[in-house]
C-alpha cells in the first residue's frame, strides 16, 4: 500500500502542473512593459534606480559650485540652473528633450559636465555656461552618471554600466575634443560571499578626487553581503593600490568627498540611526564622528572651494531642499528658487479636477509637453506635487516611463507653451480624463471632470484598502502620515496599511508604529509590519494590538542573524497572540514547478495547511496569474487562504513600482474598526484589482459566502465589470477551471445559470493587455471565491496535495541542508513544522487518489 501510494503522488505531480497553468494562464496580446534602464544587470531595480540613480523630482537634486563658491549650478525638475547663495533668482541652463542632472563644473568654471536621461539610457554631455549650448560626450545606451572632473581639468572619472551591465568606475582624457581613452579604473570582480539585494559582481560608485589628483575615493563592494559597500580609495595611475578606508554600511548614499584641505572625509550615512546624516572621517578611515543630525536624510553633499561650507540636499521638509551648512558653527541656509527665469516661453495653467457630480477631487496627474518631457506641480506643505515616476514604460507606445503628481483638487504649474497632453485619474470608480489643449499666453486654466465608473448597488457597498505601503523606505522625499492621507485622497484610496520594516540596519518608520489609526479627510491609516524573510517569503502582520516583533527579519546569510529560525510558522504564533492578520506578501514571479526550482523554501503551502495564514496578495508586487496558480490549489483542497492585495509601494520614492492603491483590495461593508476589517479580510468578503471592478453574486450570495446545493445542477449568476482600461478576457472560474467565458470590453453585465457538477468554489477573474494608466504587469482583477456545497459532498483534489507534497520535500531537503542554525533545537522545530505540513498534504494526496481510483 505505501509504495503504491508514493507511485501515485508522483505520477500525479506532473499531470497536475500541466493542468494549472494550461487553466490558470490565458495570456492576451499587447506590447509587454519593459523595466526602466533593464540592460543594468543588478538585481532589485527598484533600490538601486531610486536609492542610487539620479530622479525627476519637483525640488532640486544633485548641486555643485561654481570656482568663485558663491555661485551653484544644480539640477531642478529635470533642467540645469545657476542661482547665486545669496539670491532667490535662478537661471534655467538647459531644457527638453530628456532629463538633466548631476552637473559637475570644470575648475576654470567655463563648462558643465552633467547626466542627460534621454530615452532608456543616461550619457553625459557637456554645457558651455557662456553660450549655454551642449555637446554629447558618451553614446552607450547605458547609464553613465556621477561625472567628476579632476584637479587640474584633465581627466573625467564617472560611474557607467557599459561593462555587462555593472556599475563600474571609468577614466578618460578630457579635452576640448571630449573624451578620448575611456577605460575602466578597475577591473571586474565577482564577490565568493552570496549576496540577496547586490549582485554576485562587484560595483564601484560614488568616485570623487583628492585635492592633488593622485587617488580616487569611492564605494565599493567587495566581499560585502548587506549594504552597498564600504569606503575606498584607488591611486589614479595605478589602479592595483587600493585601500579599504572604513568599514560602512549604507544605501547606495555615501559619497565619500576629502575637503580641499585633504584631511577631512565627508560621506553620508546612517549608522546607528534610520536617516542618512553627514559624517567626517580622515583619509585613513579613523573615529568617524557625525556632523548633522536629524530625523530625515541629508545626501548629495558637496565640498565648498574653500572647504568652509558643504552643500547638500534635504528632505527635512518633505520635498527634496538645497541648503548650505557652515561646518564650524552650523549655520545653514536654504537656497530657494522663487524667481525662475526659463529658456523658453512659459505659461502658469491651473488645474482642476472634478467628479462625476462636479465637486472638485484630488487626482493622479500626468501633464506631458510637445517636447516629451513630464512636467509637475509647484509642491505644497502637504507635498501634492511630488513628481513619482513609473519602473516600467511600453516600448511602441511611449519613449520613456511616466511621470506623474498628485494634485488635490486645484493646482499650478509652469508648462511650455505650445501642445500639451494632460491625463487625470482618481482611483478605479472613476473614467480616466484626458485632454490635449493648446496653451499660450502668462496664465491659463484647465477644467477636468471624470465620470462615473462604479459597479451596480446590487453587488453591495465596498470600501477599497492597500494591505501593503510603505510610508518611508530609503526614497528621496520624507512622507508623513498627512501627505500619505493625501495621496489616498488622490487615488481614491479609502484605507491603507503601513507596513513598518527594515532595510538592513534601519527601520525608518520603526517610530511611526501605533496600534490606533490616523485619519484624514476621510482616508484611514494603520501602522502593520512586514516581516523580512527572503528564504521563507514575507509576510504582512496587519493589526498587531501591542508591539512591533524584533528582528523584523530571519536568515540573513553572513550575519549574526544567519539562522532559518524563526521560521514563518513561529512568527506567524507570535502575530495571532497578537490577534494580527498574517499574510503572504508579494509571492511569486513566475510558474513555480516543484521539480524545477533551483531552489524552493516558500513556507506559504506549510503555513497554509498549519492554519497559520490568514490571506495570500493574489494581487501584488509579483506575477498575478503565477500566484493565481498557487491559491487555486490551495482553494482546491478546502483551504480557504483569501486573496488579499498590497501594492508595496514606497510613498516617498521619486521611482515608484505604482502609486498607493495600484493593487487593492475592495471589502464589502463601511465599517474600520479593526475587527470588521479583519473579518472582511478574512472571510474573503472582497475583490482585489489593479484597475477593473468586479461584481459576482452566486444564488444570490456574495464572494466569501457559501451556497448549499441538495444535488449538483444550476446556481443563478450575475457578474458586472467596469475597467478604466480594456479587459480582454472575463471569466467565471470554477475549481481551478475556465467553467464559461463572458463579453468583457470596459463595461459589462451578465446574468445566467452555471450547471456546477460537484463541490467547490466560483470566482469571476479578469485581465487585460497591458497599458500605462495601470503601472502593473497588466491588468488583473478576480473575486474571491463563492463556496458550493453539494450534497454536504467535500471537494477533493489529489493532484494538488501531490503537488504540495512535492514542494515540501524540496523545502525540507534544503532547510535540513543549512547549517546557520544556532542549536539544534532551532533546526529540530524548523523541520517538524514542515513535516507536520507535508502530512496534512501527502495524506490527502494517498487517501483522495485512492477514492478517486475505487
């Protein structure tokens, strides 16, 4: 009996697959979004492009002086300027196409080397300040960024990925003819240690010179597992010295500068806190000690000519901010540009927003000028206005990603004259507006209303929530919990769950944890956690009712917390004892194959069957129809894991994966206080969308009810869609199958009778081609499941417990191969726990394959 049930668990392994995503998958044509600068070869784009690479932000950005150290030239709203320190006047140098930032002044101040963000590459150019006129010094359709010019005008040493797809350091000869002899400073070199968020190849970043031209500081990350990398210096003319200056841990910020004197280090960092502040060390790396202090990030700091003052940016207000620091006494002084002189013919548009009754409402703006740049909004003390770009565009439909802000009901802004195309949004209730007008002349005012898009009453009330935000995480603003309130406003977004974690060292939000809620204006915040476990999965831990759990993260490879343990099944304990929500966040990118995976530990399946999970984000930062895989085989074995929705977004991010609210989760009902909501949650009362809006009754009864049928036969159903964008495929799904395909488009309704063989589950799913307005994959929306009882009869599928079986054994071979534990004790109750899931599994898998055979 035992060797022919292990027969029949793997013969029914494959078949299973097979069947799952021949179901689950139905693809639609369109042209597929592509990763923003995706010939960069580092993994997790969404740190590196915001922590590291230069953004369009709406306050000013990386700054320089000029020789005389009373004058700037900084980048601001993607064009170079010029201001004096001692005026409020700034000079516009350089305007559209493309983006500018980084400029870098020339020790006779004649020119300015800088970044230009053109298309899906960044090059430098260089700007003659007389003639304002610039020249392109690299085409590599790479990113070449951090230009730094040397001492005596000769050389130009800058950060490039032109070599693989790594960020490395490179020289050349820099003349009036341009660059000549480029060439890397260092070779390449792969890292022996493991590595999660850097890759396996080293990087170099951050170069900047000593006072006599002879070593090059930078960042660097040789054998460094966590962090960005440690500070080092590298003699010009011969790269092989080398010297590490100081042990450091930091987010792609440190900038290593020496003073014109050459004997002071300034870098950013955060040690020991959950903001970057500026520091001083010597050459040599000894007793670094802090200059600045504060709860928010200095960064981009800059060396004045005589070494008496540093220039740096601030998001101490929220927006970034250029200040000058007086190193001996502190004086600091904000450098403001309130009287803006463009290169070009300027009007000052108005914009309002209205509903579909004519009241005004906030809204996600895009204002894009016939010179293809995005323009943004004068920032408020709220910070509307922020610019935030997308991490992925449409190759074919658009030259570069979009930019957006977010405007509360009324705001201003500078555009060029000329054709401009403006594009409103306000959450999925609403029909995106979009216009493009012809501005002229010093003032102009532009009206938008949207119009109604929600769903039928007969499908019930709902309010819409994000399961997974994170107010602050490394970006270059400084969100608080009224302007994250004004972003919900804007997107229409009633509810939002901030999940507090860490980023290596820091916790950013670690202060912000409360078990209350805030509220504004009608928009509703609670504080959660995100627990950091890559080998495990994440997971979300919504309403904890006393403490935030510390450490926030486990298996941490070369790192005292190295252990596997706790594993997610403990921490899941340690949150209900809390009476918190447990969910899996951000789940999978890709079909998982049991045979296949290099490597699988996901615990969700042991989490599952232990009855420690309490939702899945079917709808998240991952892959929707890949996840979608795995909660149908859940669902198929009696599970009951509701599909919940988190967009991970980062709401101080100038790059941002979506807007908060991109993934949410719609729950039936008004009601937020903490037990209605986790009821909702829980019980799968919802739909969960990026875009469309689903209805589905079953006889009657809403998703996460059940209905009782006496014998297999008809249940009564009626489905509605509205979608701000196409939906090409609306299907009703019943156990894991396609049961009946329906008309879909942006609005539709059917009612009609579903003959149902057996028990089970139906839920309703719709997905679309990809398009811009939904900064996702695609657009994707399902409900959660109706359940059917017929007959009292218990829905089997030994197909899926064979999977889940298999899974497991995968899981349990590589925790019991670890060898980071601290006892055994800890390894002990790791793999027990996933033993006692893997028998809930594989005895499902004998018992129901047996039935089926009899």
């Amino acid at each position: 009996m035992k060797a022919r049930s292990l027969t029949l668990l793997a013969a029914l392994l494959p078949a299973a697959i097979a069947s799952a995503q021949a179901d689950v998958t139905t693809q639609t044509e369109a042209p597929a979004r592509a990763p923003v600068l995706k010939h960069i070869d580092h993994p997790h784009s969404y740190y590196w492009r915001e922590m590291y690479l230069p953004q369009l932000t709406s306050g000013p950005g990386q700054a320089a002086f000029m020789p005389d150290g009373d004058t700037l030239v900084y980048s601001m709203a993607g064009s170079l300027w010029r201001q004096s320190v001692n005026s409020d006047e700034a000079w516009q140098l350089t305007a559209g196409p493309g983006y500018d930032y980084q400029p870098e002044i020339s020790p006779d101040g004649r020119y300015a080397i800088y970044t230009r963000a053109d298309g899906n590459a960044l090059e430098l150019w260089r700007l003659d300040l007389d003639s304002l006129e610039s020249r392109q010094l690299t085409r590599t359709g790479a990113a070449n960024l951090e230009p730094r010019i040397s001492p005596d005008g000769k050389r130009l040493v800058f950060t490039s990925s032109r070599d693989g797809g790594h960020f490395n350091l490179f020289i050349a000869e820099l003349s009036e003819a341009g660059l000549s002899d480029v060439r890397p400073l260092l070779a390449p070199r792969k890292s022996d240690i493991d590595r999660y968020y850097y890759g396996p190849t080293d990087h170099a970043i951050n170069p900047s010179w000593s006072p006599d031209g002879e070593r090059i500081y930078y960042l660097g990350n040789p054998e460094v597992a966590w962090g960005s990398g440690d500070l080092w210096s590298v003699a010009v003319d011969k790269p092989t010295d080398r010297k590490k200056v100081l042990v450091e841990e930091t987010t792609w910020a440190a900038k290593p500068e020496l003073a014109p004197d050459g004997k002071r280090l300034l870098y950013a960092s955060y040690q020991g806190r959950q903001w970057h502040q500026l520091w001083l060390t010597t050459p040599s790396g000894q007793s670094p000690l802090p200059l600045t202090f504060g709860d928010f990030d200095l960064r981009q700091q800059r060396w004045s000519p005589d070494g008496e003052k540093i220039l740096y940016v601030s998001n101490e207000n929220g927006n970034t901010g250029l200040w000058l620091h007086t190193v001996i006494g502190g004086e600091r002084t904000q450098i403001e540009a309130k009287r803006r002189h463009y290169l070009e013919p300027m009007t000052r548009l108005t914009l309002r927003l209205a509903g579909p009754d004519g009241k005004p409402i906030a809204g996600r703006v895009l204002v894009q000028g016939a010179d293809g740049r995005h323009y943004g909004a004068e920032a408020d003390q709220n910070n509307s206005g922020w610019l935030h770009a997308d991490d992925y565009f449409q190759p074919g439909l658009q030259s570069h990603e979009n930019h957006y802000f977010h405007c509360q009901r009324s705001c201003e802004l500078w555009v060029p004259q000329g054709e401009i195309k403006v594009t409103a949004l306000h959450g999925f209730e609403t029909a995106p507006a979009e216009r493009t007008v012809t501005v002229a002349g010093d003032e102009q005012t532009l009206s938008l209303r949207l119009e109604d898009l929600s769903l039928p009453k007969k499908f019930g009330q709902h309010q819409s929530a994000d399961l997974h935000l994170h107010m602050n995480y490394g970006g270059h603003y400084r969100q608080q919990l009224a302007g994250l309130a004004d972003q919900m406003s804007a997107e229409d977004l009633d509810i939002g769950y901030n999940l507090i974690v860490n980023k290596e060292q820091r916790i950013p939000d670690i202060a912000a944890f409360s078990t209350g809620a805030f509220e504004r204006n009608g928009r509703t915040i609670f504080q959660g956690q995100e627990y950091h476990t890559s080998y495990w999965g994440h997971l979300g831990l919504l309403h904890l009712d006393d403490h935030y759990l510390t450490p926030d993260f486990a298996s941490y490879r070369h790192t005292a917390l190295a252990s596997p343990y706790p594993h997610n099944g403990a921490i899941s304990e340690l949150a209900h004892r809390q009476n918190a929500l447990v969910g899996y966040v951000h789940p999978f990118d890709w079909s998982i194959d049991p045979a296949k995976e290099k490597k699988l530990s996901h615990s969700l399946p042991a989490d599952a069957a232990l009855g420690l999970a309490d939702y899945l984000e079917v709808v998240s930062f991952a892959d929707h129809r890949a996840t979608a895989e795995v909660w149908y085989r859940l669902l198929n074995l009696g599970l009951r894991i509701p599909a919940g929705a988190g967009t991970d977004a980062m709401t101080n991010y100038a790059s941002l994966r979506g807007p908060v609210g991109l993934n949410r989760i719609f729950l039936q009902g008004g009601a937020r206080d903490p037990e209605s909501l986790k009821r909702a949650i829980k019980n799968g009362h919802s739909f969960v969308s990026n875009g469309p809006l689903l209805g589905l009754k079953v006889n009657g009864q809403l998703p996460g009810h059940g209905v009782q049928l006496n014998k297999p036969g008809k249940v009564k159903v009626a489905t509605a869609l509205r979608s701000l964008v196409p939906i090409a495929d609306l299907e009703l799904v019943f156990n894991g199958k396609v049961i009946k395909r329906l008309p879909a488009g942006q609005r539709a309704d059917w009612d009609g009778d579903i003959e149902i063989p057996g028990s089970g589950w139906l839920l309703l799913r719709a997905a679309g081609a990809p398009h811009p307005w939904v900064q996702d994959l695609y657009p994707y929306a399902t409900t959660n499941p109706v359940w059917l009882d017929v007959d009292g009869q218990p829905q089997k599928s030994p197909a899926d417990a064979a999977y889940f079986t298999a899974w497991l054994d995968r899981a349990i071979a590589d925790a019991s191969a670890r060898d980071e534990y601290l006892n055994p004790k800890e390894r002990q109750l790791t793999l027990d726990y996933l033993q006692r899931a893997r028998a809930f599994y594989a005895a499902r898998a004998v018992t129901e394959a047996e039935s089926t055979e009899e």
